[in-house]
C-alpha cells in the first residue's frame, strides 16, 4: 500500500474489536479505567484477558476475562460486553468508550447495562461512553446505521495529485485526461502508462475500490 510520509496504513478485518488503553502514564501496567473498543461492523467475539501483570495469579484462576461480542445485521449492529471479574487489580468501575470507526451515522440508539436502559454520552467524535462496574453487562444496539464510504475517485486522485512533487503543468497534464475517461477499464489502462511508480500505484490502489 502506498502512502505518504505522513500516513500509515492500518488495516482491519470485517468484525475486528481493537481495545485501546486510554491511560497515557509511561510503564503503567495497571488495568484501566478508561477502555476505548475500536469496533469495526461485521460479526465476531473477542475476548479481552486481564491479570495482576505481576504475579503467578493467574495460574489460580486469578484473571479477568471480558467477552466482547459484535453482531450486525440489516441495518442494525449490536456490540455486547460481558464476563468481566471484579479483583483487586481490576477497577471498580469502568468507562467504556465506543469507536465505531466506519459507521457514518444512525438513527435509533440503545445502551443497556445488565439488562436495563441507562444513560450515555456521546463526544464530538461520535464516541458512545458508558460506566459501570466490570462485571456488568453492556449492550448498545445501532438502528438504522449508514456505513462510511471511500471518496469517489475523482476526489482522491486530486487529493493524491496535491501532494505530488512536480509543478502544477505536470499535475494538469496527468490529470485532465481522466476527467474525460468515464470508463473503468479505459481509465485503469490510462493509469497504468504513467511513468511514475509511487503515483501510478497509489492511483491504482483507488480504482479497485471502485464498483
């Protein structure tokens, strides 16, 4: 995958649950307080292990395991939490922050704690915030959800063009033909000619996602 300087690319398969420790104090081993789950729409189950991150504990069953679980369908996705052990090392309450990272929008929204409507947040973002104990059993449901999609590519090729380093002429000259190019097929042929490789596979990159 090609990307500038800047950029790095991370990919994530359909499903994924990435848990993100909020905590930002260097060498801190300790569980935290603040649990960000990076969840990605499909359907899977994950599960989140914790111990004391010190001692054999947990060779005596002293370990925390939280079962994370999201489902979608129609137009619906649902993420489930469960499972999790109240030891020492482990906080008493928790606040649980949802990334839904390529959900554009939805309308209908229901967070629920062991079984009962409770209240939230939700920040700039688009971040779900919801606390509770760890034991406890969280589910939020998402109705009538709209998934985010790629730019056309007209918009990513100019996007890319803008940080070629060549003078604005050479940019033109590249990009002026494709404007008029309204077939897939002619304009990965035209694409495939350019002489520069970072670009020409970059450009590429962006057509596949094409329909």
């Amino acid at each position: 995958m090609y990307r500038d300087i800047e950029n790095i690319p991370v990919l994530a398969k359909e499903g994924a649950i990435i848990p993100m420790d909020t905590n930002d104090k260097t060498n801190d081993c300790s569980n935290p307080e603040k649990l960000e789950l990076r969840v990605y729409r499909g359907n899977n189950t994950f599960t989140l292990y914790e111990d004391d991150g010190e001692t054999f504990g947990y060779k005596n069953g002293d370990f925390s395991e939280t079962v994370i679980e999201v489902r979608e369908e129609n137009e619906s996705l649902s993420v489930k939490v469960s499972g999790g052990r109240n030891f020492s090392f482990m906080p008493e309450n928790r606040e649980l922050v949802f990334d839904f990272c390529d959900i554009e929008k939805y309308e209908n929204i229901c967070v629920k704690c062991n079984g009962e409507e409770v209240d939230y947040s939700i920040s700039e973002k688009g971040e779900i915030s919801v606390s509770a104990d760890v034991e406890s059993k969280i589910e939020i449901l998402l109705e009538k959800v709209v998934v985010k999609t790629n730019p056309d590519w007209e918009k990513s090729f100019i996007n890319v063009l803008s940080k070629l380093d060549a003078k604005n002429r050479t940019k033109s000259k590249i990009y002026l033909p494709m404007k008029v190019i309204k077939d897939k097929e002619k304009l990965v042929k035209y694409v495939r000619k350019l002489s520069h490789d970072a670009l020409r596979n970059q450009l590429l990159e962006i057509l596949e996602d094409l329909q």
